[in-house]
C-alpha cells in the first residue's frame, strides 16, 4: 500500500513518514499544497494523509479539486484545533476520516488501517487467503500457523494482494502501489518479489495469471 502525506510542519512530517514507513507501507510526501495536489493528482495513492493548514493552496481546495476531479482515495485530514467547523467543512470537501493535533501517532495509524479495509471491502485487520494469515496491525504473516517472516518489500507485496485478494492485479499496478517515487522502478524486479514471496510462503497461492498479472486465490490450498 503506498500513501502521502501532505503537512507543512517539517517534523510532523518527518515523523509521519516514518511511522508509516515502520507500519510497511511506501511513503511520499509533500510539504504544501500545490505539490501535494499534483502528487494526489497523478500518483495512484491507497490512501492520503492530508493537513487543513497548508502553504500555497489550503487542504480543503486540494480536498474539494481531487475530488471535483474524480479521484476517490480514502483521505484523512489533520485539523490544527478540534473545532466542530473544521470538520464539518472537511467532510463535506470529500473527508473520509480526520485527526484533531495534537495526536498520538497510534490513532493516525488505527484510521488509517481502518480507511484502507473499508476502501478494499474488508471487515477486520485480519486478511486471510486459504492457508496464509496477514495481520495488518503487528504485521504478522502466519502460514498454516507457522509464522513467516518477510522483508519489508515482500510484505508490502503480499499485504497489497491480500487486500486485493481474488482479483487480477497487474504488473504496473503493483509497482504503483509498492513502491514509492524516489524507488528505482524496474517493473522486472515484481516477478523477483513474487518469486520469493511464494517460495517463504510454500503454499500456492499467487496465481500467474498469463500476460495480466497475478492473483491471490482465496480458494486455494483447500483441499
Ligand atoms: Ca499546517
């Protein structure tokens, strides 16, 4: 899952970035509005963590132009008081979900969690494919209840398709949606990942579906 921050505040931001980097997921951000917006505008984002309070254009005209644009990704607004109006204007700009500051980073990451399964159409944290279990609060990947361990890159991978799960995916869009705009996008290096991921895994679950992609198959490794 890859996702953008949008906040002025240098340390904030800095902060956010890294504890959304931590929780596995590739990060980009911007520091005011109208990059912010561009981003939004052209990247294929699975979520956006977006400050009211911005430089060169404010959080609700980047909210309100995303939105008259078509563009429907789960946003979290930061609002800088808990002012009942902030938040009234936010949802009604295309909100999904906001945060008073200050905040504990915890509640950003519990949201956030939550917008991301509500936007794929899951109920809980636990997303699971036959035998394969994937917490998306610890991060945990269980195999027939074995514990796997994965690299960051290889969970992203999986928890993106488990997300996805029964639907074909592309090559292109996992590079979008696994790596984020200072990486090296080689779109070869997805098959390595799947490679890998299938042999940690060793259960056939990933699906090679020819000349589209891949799929997780949630009927798989029954018997
Ligand atoms: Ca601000």
């Amino acid at each position: 899952m890859r996702l953008l921050v949008i906040e002025d505040d240098k340390d904030l931001n800095r902060q956010l970035v890294s504890a959304l980097e931590q929780a596995g997921y590739a990060v980009d951000q911007a520091h005011d509005g109208e990059e912010g917006w561009f981003l939004g505008d052209t990247e294929p984002y699975d979520a956006v963590v977006l400050d009211i309070g911005l430089p060169k254009k404010d959080g609700l005209s980047v909210l309100e132009e995303w939105r008259r644009a078509g563009r429907t990704m789960p946003v979290l607004i930061l609002t800088a008081r808990d002012r009942w109006s902030d938040k009234v204007q936010g949802f009604d700009a295309g909100a999904d979900d906001y945060v008073a500051k200050p905040f504990h980073m915890e509640e950003v990451l519990a949201r956030l969690r939550a917008l991301l399964r509500r936007a794929t159409g899951h109920s809980t944290n636990e997303l699971t494919c036959g035998p394969v279990r994937l917490d998306t609060k610890s991060g945990r990947v269980v195999v027939s209840g074995q514990a796997v361990k994965l690299t960051s890159h290889e969970y992203r991978l999986l928890a993106y398709m488990m997300h996805h799960m029964g639907r074909i995916v592309s090559r292109t869009e996992l590079v979008d949606h696994l790596y984020d705009q200072d990486f090296d996008r080689d779109s070869n290096t997805v098959e390595v990942f799947i490679g890998r991921l299938r042999k940690k895994l060793g259960v056939d679950v990933i699906e090679t579906v020819r000349g589209l992609g891949y799929r997780l198959d949630p009927g798989a490794g029954a018997p």
